[in-house]
C-alpha cells in the first residue's frame, strides 16, 4: 500500500482516502461529496485538457479540479481484478 | 378551520424534488423570489385524499446546510423560520450514502422529517437492494420508497406526510456522537448556549453549537448580534477546539464532524440496509457514454458538433413557421392598409403595432426550438459535462466551469436570454467569478438579438447563415472571456472557488419536462415582447413621427404632386411611379425632422465611423430598451420612408436593395449589437443581483464604448480591403 496525492494517480487506479488536508468552504464542499477518510474511490478520467478529474465514488460520478485533489491523499490499492 | 398543513421538499440537486414537485402540484404553482435575496422559491398546492389542500415548496437543493452558499442559508432559514409541519427530503436510492448527508443535517436541525427515497427503479435496475424498513427503524424517520417520474409511490408518501404533519410534531434533534474530544466540548458549548439562551428560540442549542465549531459565518453573526458576551465565549471555545484538535490530531473540528458523519450513515448502511448485487466500480451505460462523450479527443469534437447541430436543427426547422408567422402579419398589415382611413391612426396600427409586435413574435418558432434544444441537454445531463470539459478554460479567465450555465442560458448556445442568464448565476459561490459573469452573460447571442443576427445573416450572408452565426457565438464566446479576465484581473482580484461538482447519471429526459422548460423561457420572451416591446414600439413611432413637417415644406410637397399631375406621361403607371417618389421624399424628410431623426441625426457624426447612419442609430438607441426593438424600428424607420404598394415589402429585400448597406456595415450593427450596452431589463437586474447600481453602469458604459471600437475596426477595415 502506497499513499498518494490524487493528482498524481492515474486513470483506473483505485484507492482509498486517509486524509482530506483542507478546512473552509473548499474542505466541506470535499467533504460533503463524501470524500471523506475511509471512502473507496477510482480514477475515472480527466477532462480533455488534464484538469478537472472525475472520481467514482459510492456509485456516483464527482469531479475535482487537479489543485483541489491536490489536498486528498490516498491509500493505493493494488490491482486485484 | 385549520390553516393548510406546509411540506418543504429538500434534497441534493438531481435528487427529484422538481419532478415530485410538478407531480404533487401540476399546474397550480407559483414562481417567487426569497425575500431580500435572488434564489427561486416555488410553491404549490396540493389536494390530500381526505380534500384538504396543503402547501408544497420546492426548496433550493444542497448537499449541506452550512453558510457557504445562498441556497443553503434559503433551505435552512425556511426551514427554521417559517417552519413547516413537514419536510420531505428527496433522497436518490441509487446514490443513498451520499444523499443521507443532508438527510444527517435536516436531523440534527430537527425538523419534522419524512424520507422520500426517490428513483427505485434506478436502484433496482443497478442491483442496488434497500431495505426501507430497516433505514426507518435505524433513523427512526418514516421511509416511503417512490418513483417520482411514474408517480409510483406518492399517494403512499403524502399519506404518509399527512399523518405525521398532524400531529404538532416537536422537533427532536437528533445528536451524533462526533468523539470524546467534541462531544464534551459541545456539552459545554450547550450549556453557555442554555445559560444565555441564545438564540435558543430558533435553533437547538446542540446545532449553535455546532455551527460554533463549524465556523458558521451566519450563525456567528448572529450570535454577536444576540449576545456579544455569549458570542465571544463561544467562539473563543470554538478557537479552543480547533487549537487542540489541530495539535493532537491534525485535523480540524469540522473536518472531524463531516467524516463522523459519514461514519454514521456508513454505520447505518452496513446493518443490513444496503447490499449491492454488483462490484461498486461497474461501469453502467451512464460510464459507458461518458467513455465516448468526455473522451479526451473525442468529447471536444463532439461537443462542437453537438452545439453545431443545435443552429443546424433551430434554423433549418424554425423556417417554415417563421415563414407563416411572417406571412401572418404581413397579411394583417394589408387588412391594416384597406380598412383603415389615411390617417395618423392608420400609421400607428401598420408601423407601430403591427410591424412591431410582428417583428418580435415572428422569431418566436426559432426561439422555441432554440430552447427545446437547449432543455434536451440540460435535462440529459450533458450541461455538466459541458462544465466538466469547460472548466480549465474558464478557470483560466478567472471563472468556474459552472458559468458555463449562464452564458449557454444568455444565449452562449444563441437564442437564451440575458435575463435569466443574470440569475442562473445565483449557483456561483463566489462573489467574484460570480460577478465576472454577471457583467459578461450579456455579450451573449441572447434570444432578442436572434432576430436581428439572422436577419442581416440572411440578408448579406445568405446560404452561409448557419455558419456566420456559429461563427458569431465563438465571437460572442471569446468576447466574454477575455472581458472577465480583465474584470478578474482589475476590479475583482482574487482566488477562486471549488470545483467540486457531480456529473448525474444521463437521463433520458421526459417530454412533459421538455415542454414545461420551453414553454415557460418561450413565454417569458412573449410577455416581454408583447409587453414591454409593444410599449416601446408605440414611443418610437411617436418619436418617429412628431413633430412632423413644417406647414411651408408640406406646402411645397403638395404643389410638386400638383405640378406632376399636370404634366404629360405615357401612362398611368408612369405617373403613379412619380408620385411614388415625391410621397417617399416627403416621409423620409418627415422622419429626419422627427425626434428620433434629429438624435439619430445628432449621433451621426461619430457613428459614421462604424458606417452607421441616422437610421441605424435610431435603432440601436431604441435597442437599448430590448434588442429585439432594433429590428421592428429598422422596420418601422423603413416602411415609414416608403409609402404605397411598397409599404408591405419586408425589411429583408429593403435592406437589400438599399445601397447604403453592404455586408461590412452588416457585420459592424452586429457585432455592436451584440456587445453594446445589456438591454435595460437586464442592466436591472444585473445591478439587483450584484446588490448596486454601480455595476449595471460599468455594464453599460463599459459595454458600449466596447462595442463602438469593435464596430469601428471591422468597417474601416472592411471598408479599406474593399469588402463592402
Ligand atoms: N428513473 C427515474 N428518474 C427520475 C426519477 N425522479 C426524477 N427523475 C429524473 O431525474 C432528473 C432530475 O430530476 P429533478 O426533478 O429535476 O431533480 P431536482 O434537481 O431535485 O429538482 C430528471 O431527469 C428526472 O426526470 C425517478 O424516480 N426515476
Ligand atoms: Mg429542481
């Protein structure tokens, strides 16, 4: 198990959250999303120039710039398919 | 008799409350404002099995209830002012974790709630397993499971709500434990809040005090308002606890209450509440679109020629009954013409009235479609994904990818409006990018400049109409963009808000949705039209026509007809041509001597530069009343300088024929019309939502000396290559 900033995973890579690293507006419209410690999420796609990402998480399609991913890391999780 | 029972529908945006809404209430609702503040309230009635009517409103839909956004602040004061006997929160069975959040807030608030979970058959048809009783009997709310598009259900659910509105139900917050840590300090919070009583009236003080903690701007506001001495302890125990957590765990008290959150609807989901039949990650026909339609090459193009299709669907199948319409007042005009005596009242009718209202009505087919197209995708789902594949370009000028909906509403896909374009921007939370598109929205195609666009599109642009306007729309596009950049850059300096935003699942959109979206813009284009526009048009033939000619130089007129008459002509005809002539010299000259020739007149000086003359300046000052009033002023300066058989000739071949126009002048009215000042419903509103004048006049003043220098280029440019 790897930790990670989501910026930096990659489409497919699947993971888990350990810590959401901002507070204010930017950290309770995170959190809201249910990006929250615990939650299972996986690298959906980018937008066509890099930014934003798209997560599925909890079944749902959520979209995050790449700087606001940038305060969520994650614990990878190793292909098991 | 008892007052009528009041149920506030809430729920996460996309969860279904417009759909339940439309099925509970139908055709008796109502369309208001929240007083003070620019967020829609929608109220209904509806009629219970036992015949009683209750209220039904529509709240604004949000994921939480803090103070970030004005949405949020609108839900939670109505909720804790006005009090509603219940409240029905829509929740989305097919995303149920994330949909309880809110659902976790409305109880602690307290509120009197009831559980709608809306779109079981998506759940169903996702192997999602949800036992209602189960969620029921672990909230300890009532649950209805409903289908609000089909209807299934909401007997069931109002029964339901019914039951519990009669009982003068006490709100019962419910307490989630958030740790040792906060759940200690809140008790000690409670307690400074019970020994205050503050605001204790209106909120519970578990909830003050986790709003304390929350550094909830509203309530923190409100509790120094109330209390200075109250406040100050509260916030300083609030500081405490940031410190401490902040210090020993890294993290901050609200992000602690989030996740505990989470925790407990995770806690409540496992006890045999939710079983999936499928691996989470499954890719449904939802995945399988996005794959193609956010495709990193793919998707642009196919945006462009989703966007592109649009114009080619509007214009192509918008022709025939525009065609009719056309004909249709053309044929009142003639009646007009045959019944009615010459005469100051004749004038009025053909050139203010009908020429007018005709002139506006007449683009009303192309406006629907435009708008029927517009409602496929927004109700579809694509929209979002147009804000998903949008945003790093709008970030960059200083916006958010969620602007994206009011420019494509003011006509960034034409034929929206800058009005409810200026109010779409309500869903911005920050001031800033929110006023950066508020001052740029109108440089959008909007619906009222359509008719003038297309007219010189058809008329010096034919056969290439469809791509002059596309072309127009980038023009329009990147217009605004640069324009905000600049406002980011100098007037609204500063950072810029959260993207985070969820792409709905793609739906097919129902038809009785679609109708109601087109009905209500389209409408909202006629009322204007035949309201304010009919008004305007009339002032302008006043202005067109008064003071009229000197008594000597009507004098001299009369005699040239005498002398005509006289003289010898081959045949009738030739005689009738002459006399043609004099009528039109004499109208023309009227109307230059006329109020508006004079400004127009006066304006020339300077708007020669951008190849405009007396009468296109006529137009486009009447145009700042509404852009669509450039057209039937054209038309009403133009058919007012001609007289006779030639009075039912449309605008389209007079322009045409008209030497002093050419496809250069052409293109410097449109652009300027495009970009000159907002018409002045929206320059009002532009100042309203933006909360002072001062911006409706930058938007004004800004705007048109803006669009002069554009205008001014392009014909001296064109002018000089020899393009006219
Ligand atoms: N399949 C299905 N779709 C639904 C249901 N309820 C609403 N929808 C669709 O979900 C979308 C969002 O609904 P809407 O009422 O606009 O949500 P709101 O944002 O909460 O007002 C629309 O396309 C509806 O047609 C349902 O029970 N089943
Ligand atoms: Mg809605």
């Amino acid at each position: 198990m790897a930790r990670v900033v989501l910026r930096r995973m990659a489409k497919n890579q699947r993971g888990v959250i350990a810590v959401v690293k901002v507070g204010g507006e930017l950290g309770q419209r995170i959190r809201e999303m249910g990006l929250v410690p615990g939650t299972r999420i996986t690298v959906q796609g980018r937008a066509p120039l890099n930014d934003p990402v798209a997560l599925r998480v909890m079944g749902g399609t959520l979209t995050l710039r790449n700087n606001e991913a940038d305060y969520i890391e994650v614990e990878i999780q190793e292909e098991q398919r | 008799m008892k007052t009528p029972l009041t149920f506030a529908l809430a729920g996460n945006p996309n969860a279904g409350k417009t759909t339940l809404f439309n099925a509970l209430t139908g055709a008796r609702q109502h369309v208001g404002n929240y007083p003070g503040v620019t967020v829609e309230r929608k109220s209904g009635i509806h009629t219970l099995p036992d015949g009683t009517n209750c209220n039904i409103v529509d709240l604004p839909g949000t994921y939480s209830l803090t103070a970030y956004s004005i949405e949020e602040v609108v839900a939670r004061d109505f909720l804790v002012q006005e009090r509603p006997d219940v409240v029905i929160n829509i929740v989305d069975a097919s995303n149920l974790e994330r949909n309880l959040y809110l659902t976790i807030q409305l109880m602690e608030l307290g509120v009197p709630l009831i559980i709608a979970l809306n779109m079981m058959d998506v759940a169903h048809d996702r192997g999602i397993e949800i036992d209602p009783e189960r969620l029921s009997a672990l909230l300890g709310v009532p649950v209805v499971p409903i289908v609000a598009r089909g209807g299934r259900g909401i007997s069931n659910l109002m029964a339901e709500a019914h039951r519990l509105g009669q009982d003068t139900a006490v709100w019962r917050p419910l307490r989630v434990s958030y740790g040792e840590d906060l759940d200690s300090m809140l008790l000690q919070m409670e307690k400074v809040i019970e020994e205050h009583d503050l605001l204790t009236d209106t909120y519970s003080p578990r909830w003050l005090a986790m709003k304390y903690l929350e550094n909830d701007s509203q309530i923190r506001e409100k509790g120094a308002r109330t209390s200075r001495q109250a406040a100050t302890l509260l916030e300083g125990m609030a500081a405490e606890a940031t410190r401490h957590h902040q210090v020993t765990l890294g993290t901050l008290p609200e992000a602690l209450i989030a996740d505990q959150r989470y925790g407990f609807i995770k806690s409540v989901l496992r006890q045999g509440v939710l079983s999936l039949r499928h691996d989470p990650d499954r890719l449904y026909t939802t995945d399988r679109i996005d794959q193609v339609l956010t495709n990193r090459l793919l998707g642009p193009v196919i945006m462009l020629a989703i966007l592109f299709g649009l114009y080619t669907f509007t214009f192509t199948y918008s022709e025939l009954p525009v065609a009719w319409l056309e004909g249709f007042f053309g044929w009142m005009g003639d009646l007009a013409e045959a019944a009615l005596p010459d005469g100051p009242l004749k004038s009025l009718i053909i050139s203010g009235i009908i020429d007018g209202v005709g002139g506006v009505l007449g683009f009303v087919p192309l406006i629907m479609f435009m708008f029927f197209g517009i409602a496929v995708l927004e109700d579809s789902g694509y929209l979002a994904r147009v804000a998903f594949m949008m945003d790093r370009v709008f970030h960059t000028f200083g916006l958010h990818g969620s602007s994206v909906m009011a420019y494509i509403v003011s006509g960034g896909i034409a034929g929206g409006c800058a009005v409810p374009g200026v109010m779409a921007t309500r869903t911005l939370k920050s001031r800033r990018e929110r006023l950066a598109t508020l001052l740029t929205v109108s440089f959008m195609n909007c619906g009222a400049k359509l008719p003038v666009l297309a007219l010189l599109t058809a008329v010096f642009f034919a056969g290439r109409q469809a791509m002059v306007m596309f072309l127009l729309t980038l023009l329009a596009w990147a217009v605004a963009m640069v324009v905000a950049k600049i406002y980011r850059l100098t007037v609204l300096k500063g950072p810029s808000t959260p993207f985070v935003m969820e792409l709905p699942p793609y739906r097919f959109p129902t038809l009785r949705g679609l109708l109601i979206h087109t009905w209500e813009r389209t409408w909202h284009y006629i009322k204007k039209a035949g309201t304010v526009i009919l008004a305007i048009s009339v002032i302008l033939w006043a202005m067109m026509t008064y003071p009229g000619l000197p008594d000597q130089e009507e004098a001299e007129f009369a005699a040239q007809r005498e002398s005509a008459r006289s003289e010898y002509f081959a045949s009738e005809d030739e005689l009738a041509q002459r006399l043609g002539a004099i009528d039109r010299r004499e109208a023309e000259r009227s109307l230059e001597l006329s109020l508006a020739g004079r400004i127009g007149r006066s304006l020339e000086g300077i708007s020669r530069l951008a190849g405009f003359d007396w009468r296109t300046n006529i137009a486009l000052v009447g145009g700042f009343a509404a852009k669509e009033v450039v057209i039937s002023t054209l038309g009403t300066a133009y058919s007012l300088g001609e007289v006779g058989p030639e009075a039912s000739e449309s605008l389209a071949t007079t322009l045409a024929n008209d030497p002093a126009w050419n496809p250069v002048k052409a293109l410097a009215m449109m652009v300027f019309v495009m970009f000159y000042a907002p018409c002045f419903v929206t320059v009002v509103c532009i100042a309203r939502e933006a909360g002072s004048w001062k911006w409706g006049a930058l938007a004004m003043g800004f705007n048109t000396v803006f669009a002069f220098a554009m205008a001014v280029l392009i014909y001296q440019v064109g002018m000089f290559l020899g393009l006219g």
